[in-house]
C-alpha cells in the first residue's frame, strides 16, 4: 500500500525563494513541482494545498497577475487557501 502524502506549501516563502534564483520566473506548476518530490514508488499525493495572502497594495498589474496565478492552481486541482 502507498503511503499518501498531502502537500503544503506556503506561497509567500516560495515566491521569495524562487524570485532570488530566477526573477523572470513568476509561477510555477505546485502539482508538478510535488509529484517531483515523492517517491512514486512507494507514495502517492492526495492533495495539494496553498497558502498566501492576496495582494492589495501593489499595482493593478501584479494584482492581476497574482489572480491568474491561483486560477490556474486551482484548475490543476490546487486548494488555495487565503
């Protein structure tokens, strides 16, 4: 029997994370990126749940941006959490 692995990622820390390695790079595939860090052997995801903040005192541009961004987790099957 697999173990079930349910996957917790705070937005916030990864963005900063991943903007210090590549600035150009502004969204990133969480399911994906999750399913690269089990064993598929042995360990099966059950769930992908994110947590940030919404965006409000930025410009409308990256506001947007951040909106997009959890429409397309939640389309691959992301729980975002705000």
């Amino acid at each position: 029997m697999k173990k079930r692995v349910l996957v917790f990622v705070d937005g916030l820390n990864l963005f900063n994370a991943v903007s210090e390695l590549d600035p150009g790079l502004t969204e990133i595939n969480i399911r994906s990126l999750a399913s690269r860090l089990i064993r598929r052997s042995d360990e099966e995801i059950i769930g992908v749940e994110y947590f940030v903040s919404l965006i409000t005192h930025l410009n409308q541009r990256t506001i947007q941006a951040q909106e997009r961004y959890l429409h397309q987790l939640r389309s691959t099957g992301v729980k975002v959490t705000l």
